[in-house]
C-alpha cells in the first residue's frame, strides 16, 4: 500500500531564510509526487508534481523538490522564505491501483518569522 | 479559467439533521473528486467519479453519506443524518482525467460544523 509521511508537523523559518519541508513515501510502484500548499480558508494550490521525468522538480513561487528514490523522500525547499508562504503543506502520493487516487499526508504547518 | 465552485463556504447544523454541498467543477473535467479534511489531518478521499459513473467509493460511509454527479459535470455530496464527528472540511476537486500526472484542481471547500 502506498503512505506518506510528513515529518514535521509545524516549521518556523525567520524571512529571508531557506525552507526545507520533509516527505517519504512509501511505494511498490514509481509513484507520482505532488506538494500542495493551503493558505487558511483558501482550497489546496499545487505547487510542483513528479511524474518521473526530471528527478529536480520546480513548482511556483520559487519552491522545488528532489524527488530521490534511494531515500525515499520527496522534500520541498525554498531558498528564500517569504512572509507570504505562512501555510499549511501536504505531500501527496498518486496510488496507482487503477483508480490514481491522491493519498495526502498530514501536513506541515509553515510559519515565517519577521 | 474558472476555478472549482463550492457552495456554501460554512454551514453549522446541529446532529442529526441533514445537509448538502454542491460542486460544479471546472468546464470539461471529466474526474471529480470529493474529500473530507478533519482539521490537522490530511483531506481523505470520500468518492470518486469518471463522468457520472461512481469509480471508488470505498471511504465513503454509506449508511449516512450520498453523492451523485448529474449529467456528468455538478455534483452534490448529502450527509443524512449528520454527526458530531462530521465536522470538517469538504474539498471537492477535478481534473481533467483520472491519470494522475494532469494534477487535481480544488475548490475552496466547506466548512460543517455539527453541535
């Protein structure tokens, strides 16, 4: 069965700095990966996807994630951290059974420090 | 491109009563999706449809919870009667087929609070 785990439930970054969210997933087959971010109130926004071309994948608003097959992990990074990308961030996992359905983890709640 | 359209945006209902949300997807998205979002948990997926055909609706509690997607494109969700434990968040989503590199378009769901 496929699973993802995010793990850090909550990261603070002071602005200006580098963000790293942390995902592994679990898989038997070559999954696709997707990072999503939801601002309060707001629907999920997709950020990047894995769809196993490019191992280094960019998304919007200067994030990227290296999807790396030896460790398992799928993380998001930023170099630059704005206020403006205080949300919450899933990692999500496609479930190739047939019917591709998204598999989410919990989420990582982002704060941006002043 | 217009986005995925929910409504209502909040409902507050007491248990036992019924509800309803309504979807209408984006213009010629074939899958639609809807998700139930617990608050600090991640959305699980209640029902999936392929056209108006119902693909996978293995998480969907079906002694409480309906769904259907008239003529293929707006779609309603029901909670009949509603828990306490009901209260979250409902997302739907669609995409324009069920291969999954297309990537899921959400709407701005809604909230159900049961008292």
């Amino acid at each position: 069965a496929q699973s993802v785990t995010q793990l850090d439930s909550h990261v603070s970054v002071s602005e200006g700095t580098p963000v790293l969210l942390r995902c592994n997933y679990s898989s038997s087959y070559s999954p696709s990966l997707f990072w999503y971010v939801q601002h309060p109130n707001k629907g999920l926004q997709l950020l990047l996807k894995y769809t196993s071309a490019a191992t280094l994948v960019k998304g919007i608003n200067g994030f990227e994630a290296e999807f790396k097959k030896s460790e398992t992990s799928f993380h998001l990074t930023k170099p630059s951290a704005h206020m403006s990308d205080a949300a919450e961030y899933f990692c999500v996992v496609s479930d190739p059974s047939g019917t591709y359905k998204y598999i989410f983890g919990t989420g990582t709640r982002l704060k941006v420090l002043a | 491109e217009a986005g995925v359209a929910q409504s209502p945006r909040y409902k507050i209902i007491e248990k036992r009563q019924s509800v309803a949300f309504w979807c209408n997807p984006i213009s010629g998205h074939a899958t639609l999706y809807w998700y139930q979002q617990i608050l600090g948990q991640g959305p699980k997926l209640l029902i999936q449809f392929q056209n108006n055909g119902v693909v996978d609706d293995s998480q969907l509690p079906k002694d409480r919870f309906s769904a259907e997607r008239l003529k293929g494109v707006d779609s309603t969700l029901k909670i009949q009667p509603a828990k306490l434990e009901d209260s979250a968040v409902y997302l739907c989503a669609s995409s324009p087929s069920d291969r999954v590199y297309y990537g899921y378009t959400f709407g701005s769901g809604t909230r159900l609070t049961v008292v």
